[in-house]
C-alpha cells in the first residue's frame, strides 16, 4: 500500500496517536486526510480535512462514510480506557469499553468497506494493545476488549481478502499519550515514532507491527506455560519485562 497520493481517514485524530498518524500520513504524501473526532473542535492539525465522528454513533459513521467515499486507508484508533476491572466495576463501564474499541471500530470497518473496494481495495490499520495478549491488574475491561479487537483484526483480514484490502494490527505498550499521563517517569515513546513505524508497516504491507521490546516480549510468551507470565508479583501490579 503506498502512501503517497492515498486518501486516508483517521479515527480519533484529535490528539496521541490519532493525531501523529495523520501528521505521518500528510507527511508522506498522502493527497487527502480526514481527521476524525468526537469533538471536531479539538482537531489542531494543519492540513486535515475534519470530520465529526463518534464511533458508536451508527449515524454520524454513516455519514462519515457518505462524505468520505474517497478514502483508501482506513485507521481504526479510537478508543478508550477506563480502567476498568470485571469483577467489582460496573457492568456498564465494560460494556461502554466493548462499545467503542470492539464495536465502534466494527461499526466503522463495515461502513467504508464498500468505499475500500470500490477504489481499488486500499487498507484498513487496527490500533490495537500489548493488552490484546495479556491482561494487568485493574485493566480487565480493556484487555478483553483489545483481545475482542484483534481477534476482530484477524477476521476481517480473512473476509476482506477477496476485496483486496490490506489489514493491518500495530501492538503497543507504553507510548507518550495522555492516557499514559501517570507513567512518563518510564520513557514512554514519542507518538512521531509509533506513527512511523505503523506507516513503515503500512508500506511494506505487514500483517502485523510490533511497536515496542515490551510487546515482542509479551507476544513470545504466548508460547510459554502462562504460570511463567502471571507470577504472583506480577498480580499485585509489579511488572518487569
């Protein structure tokens, strides 16, 4: 998939993340970028063409998707954390997590699709989580949600296939976002370099983007007895990779 002269729309474009990935996608040349937000008024961005969107909205995603039948790279990255556990948290609050980064992101996916094959298949980029493949004291909801989304991720890899479109995950653990406030003192990553290194996999057409030494980590023990991972410092929040 290359960047230059694409169309691309971002999903919670407004800051992080979001935010670096449309300055990326501008930078490489893309012909067009949608900048998409809950409160479009937040959007700060030189050079983006900005579009209201709540994405468990079912008519605002339509509408973004009626306005937006040029696109050729959807990205999937907005969502939320509530910290949020399952056992003693309202049952609302995981649901409003499944809501946005399971069915939001669904709801969006289904809605361009259409677009995606009508020029010429394009790619669709997941934000998904370290937490797709773990789960850490006090973030419950969002892990199973994240996990939710990346097995959404694989799916969707599989029926649009025929289509041609591109489907890529980016995992990450601890980038420079306001929802990482609490833990600068760690070295967070700039969100300029997660962009990069999503857009680079992007180009190369990868399956899947490992941001992050912590990630890999996590993924590689995937393969190992789960009683090497979930020790009992690690239940008490001690973590250390």
């Amino acid at each position: 998939m290359k960047i230059a002269g694409s169309v691309a729309l971002v999903t919670g474009a407004n800051r992080g993340i979001g935010r670096a990935l449309a300055a990326g996608l501008l930078e490489r040349g893309a012909a067009k970028v949608y900048a998409a937000a809950r409160t479009p008024s937040s959007v700060d961005l030189p050079g983006v063409e900005v579009v209201p969107l709540d994405i468990t909205d079912p008519a605002q995603v339509a509408a973004a998707a009626e306005l937006a039948q040029d696109v050729t790279i959807l990205v999937n990255n907005a969502g939320i954390s509530t910290g949020t556990a399952l056992l003693t948290s309202p049952e609302a609050d995981i649901r409003r997590e499944m809501e946005v980064n399971l069915f939001g992101s669904l709801g969006v996916t289904r809605a361009f699709a259409p677009a995606l094959v009508r020029n010429g298949g394009g790619a669709i980029v997941n934000v998904l989580s370290a937490l797709s493949w773990y789960a850490y004291p006090g973030n419950g909801a969002y892990a199973v949600s994240k996990a939710a989304e990346w097995g959404m991720n694989n799916a969707l890899r599989l029926e649009l296939f025929e289509q041609g479109t591109q489907v890529t995950g980016v995992h990450l653990a601890m980038a420079d976002t306001d929802m990482m406030a609490d833990f600068k003192h760690l070295g967070l990553m700039p969100t300029s370099q997660v962009a990069a290194l999503t857009l680079d996999g992007v180009e190369a057409g990868s399956m899947e983007v490992v941001v992050d030494d912590i990630t890999a980590w996590v993924k590689a023990s995937l393969a190992k007895d789960p009683a090497e991972f979930y020790t009992p410092e690690f239940a008490k929040g001690q973590f250390s990779a």
